[in-house]
C-alpha cells in the first residue's frame, strides 16, 4: 500500500514539474522582427491609388467628369470633381442599390407584387404611366426603372421597400454616407430637380461602383435595348414599349450600362459603364450641354482608358504556410491574403519588375480570431512601394487553459 501510495505521489510531482516547466516557456511572448520572402512577382499596385489628373491627356467638355477603374476603385481622370450639382435620373442608381440590397436580404423578391399608389403614379417628367391600384411585380418594375428610367416606378419601389419615399430617401443618405459621397445629398429617390437634391461627378462614380461590383446583375436590366411591359387596369390590358434611354447601349460595342439623366438645372448626365479585356470603366459626365456632348465626352474618357491603362491582379496562388502559435489549443494558425491585390498603371509600366515582399512574423501568440491581421504583403516596383495586402488568420484558435496544458502533458509523456 505504501509503495502504490509512493508510486501516486511520484506521478503527480511528475505532471506538476512537467506542467512547471511547460508553462512557463508557453507564456514566454517575444516580439520577433517578421520574416521576409522575396518573390519576383508580375505588375500590381494599389487598389485605390488615384492617377494623375492629366493621365490621359483628354479633355471633356461638360464641367464635371470622372473616370474610375471599377475594379480596384482607382480614378484615372477627373474634373471639378467633387462639386455638388443636380444629378437628374442619374439618383436612380441609388434607388437602384438599395433595391438590390433587399433582394440579397430577402426582405423582397422579384415576383413580388407592388401596388402603385396615388403619390407614385402622380410622378411626372420620364415615366412609364402607372396608375393608381395597378399592379406590377418587382422585376418588371427594375426594367422600368434601368431601361426607361421611370420615376412614377422608383416610387412604387421606395414605398413598397420602405413604407414611403421620405423613410427611402433616408436610407439613400445613409448609404451615401456609408460610401464616402460626402458632396451628396438626395431629396427624392427619382432625381427631379429639388432645392438641396444634389451630388457630385466623383459621388457618382462611388455608387456606381458599388452597384455593379456588387450587384452585377444589372447589367442584365441596363443593356436591354428594348422590352414590354403590359398596363393591367381597370380599363383593361395594355401593353407598354420600354426603350433604353442610354444611346450608348447601342453606339459604343463595350458599353455594359448604366444610367442617364437630365433636367433643366442638371442639363444632361450619364454615368456610363463599359468592359474591354476583363478592364471594367466607369465614365460620369455631369452638365453636358445637350446629349450628344454628354455620349461624346463618355466615349472619349472610355476609349481613352482602355487604350492607356492596364491592370494587374494577383490572385496569391501559392498559399501560405501556417505560423507557430503559442499559448493556443492548436500549435498552428493557418493564414491568408484577405484579398487579391491589384495594381492600375496609366503610363506603361514593365510589370515583370514587381515584387512581392511577404512579412509575417516568426510565431503569433493566442488568442487568434478568424480575420486577424497576421501580417501583410507588400508589393514594391523598385524601390517604390505600390501598395500591400493584409494576411490574416483563416481560423479561431483559441487561448488555452490549464485542462489544455494537462491533457498536452498526458499526450506527451503517457501516450
């Protein structure tokens, strides 16, 4: 009995020295300066790193212009860009947004019915004649609004998202809040001349972006040329022709969408995108004269971008290896890019002299969370840096405990 008593004794003064000396060097955290791997890599810089004004050396007539690279949200031309003037129907895109966006929630969807009420049918200046109590479900009334820009539909669409155009218009001017259009500020949700209804050729850009990255299916509304819709009233059935106010649909072979506009305070707008070899460009032309100005200036801006500007994407094909952790239930995180890295050039850069430089450090110590920042990617063109990439943790791993450390020490030294 004494000995067995001896023997239990000598095994736990062995778990607590070995636990002892364990724990310490776990908790032990020293900040070690990263590694560093070289690769030749081909071109890339950075995202959103705007390009010279005269990049391009065209020339707009009207007063407002930009030209943003959809993609990585660079802006390769722009004039008098951030001055606030009436958009016309070029708002639209924004209502056009957050209808997207209670698509993707699910709070809505396309075979929806919409009831037209007696404010939306009341809408003047582009329409597509609605009336009051007539019913139309949502798709049809995205076609009316991206082909024959209808304000009396836009208005449907606010009420029925929202319960009334004010509350829509509010969650307009929170989004744009949200992407930064600081020179914007919607009064409506169809863009008819308003005191205070106003935003800027960059804002424009910004939404336009956000609608086409992230809701690329409209282009699929946006690019119809022509279509029908049919009228069901109480005086009977109708149908209705919808035809593309955006000439360029038809005019210039790339061109993928997206919104006209025009009154007699905003004069003529467009936001015009196009695609050419996997480049996505998106031209705004703010107070054109007349509509054949306003295609022209977007048709030289666009050509102009295509002809002088290339992109590099890299995707990170090669993964990562995963970094020692301390402290942690598991002895290694695995780690990634957060993103592909992309790099916008206006001036003919040899691409094949990037490199990428990977720094991360020699171990990270727990608790990690999924989406932590572990390190970066930095991406030099010679001794210039063009832009990074953060690597960041792909999983949880969490601190561990005092049971974590006994069950380690059983594995090791009884296993």
């Amino acid at each position: 009995m004494h000995s067995f008593l001896s023997y239990l004794l000598s095994v736990h003064l062995l778990i607590f020295s070995a636990a002892s000396s364990f724990l310490p060097s776990n908790l032990l955290y020293t900040q070690e300066s990263p590694t560093a791997e070289t690769e030749a890599q081909t071109p890339s810089q950075d995202a959103n790193a705007p390009a010279d004004e005269n990049a391009l050396g065209v020339s707009v007539t009207a007063p407002g212009a930009v030209l943003m690279e959809a993609t990585t949200g660079a802006v390769i031309f722009e004039k008098d860009s951030k001055t606030a003037r009436h958009p016309a129907s070029i708002t639209k895109i924004m209502t056009l947004i957050l209808i997207f966006e209670a698509l993707e929630k699910g709070s809505i969807h396309l075979t929806d019915t919409v009831t037209v009420s007696e404010h939306a049918a009341s809408m003047g200046g582009s329409q597509v004649f609605l009336e009051a109590g007539e019913t139309q479900d949502v798709e049809t009334m995205i076609k009316c609004i991206s082909i024959a820009s209808a304000n009396d539909a836009c208005v449907a669409m606010a009420e029925f998202i929202c319960g009334s155009e004010e509350a829509f218009v509010e969650e307009m001017n929170a989004k744009a809040k949200s992407l930064g259009m600081n020179n914007t500020h919607f009064v409506n949700c169809c863009g008819l001349d308003a005191d205070g209804h106003m935003t800027s050729a960059y804002d424009v850009s910004l939404m336009s972006r956000e609608l086409i990255i992230h809701y690329p299916k409209i282009h699929d509304y946006c690019t119809i040329w022509m279509d029908t819709m049919t009228h069901v009233t109480a005086k009977g059935s109708k149908e209705f022709g919808l035809n593309n106010t955006n000439k360029l649909i038809r005019q210039y072979e790339y061109a993928t969408g997206l919104k006209t506009g025009s009154t007699s305070l905003a004069k003529f707008c467009v936001s015009a995108t196009a695609e050419k070899n996997g480049m996505k460009l998106i031209a705004v032309i703010m107070g054109a004269d007349d509509p054949k100005h306003r295609f022209a200036d977007a048709i030289a801006l666009l050509n102009s971008g295509f002809s002088k500007c290339k992109i590099y994407t890299d995707e990170h094909n090669k993964k990562l290896s995963a970094l020692p952790v301390k402290k942690g239930t598991l002895n290694t995180v695995q780690v990634e890019f957060k993103n592909p890295f992309q790099y916008l050039s206006t001036n003919g850069e040899d691409f094949s002299a990037i490199q990428k430089e990977i720094s991360v450090p020699e171990h990270v110590t727990a608790p990690v969370k999924k989406g932590d920042k572990i390190g970066e990617a930095v991406y030099r063109m010679g001794s210039e840096k063009i832009g990074s990439v953060d690597i960041i943790a792909s999983e949880d791993i969490p601190k561990a405990g005092f049971s974590d450390y006994i069950k380690e020490i059983f594995l090791r030294y009884f296993s």
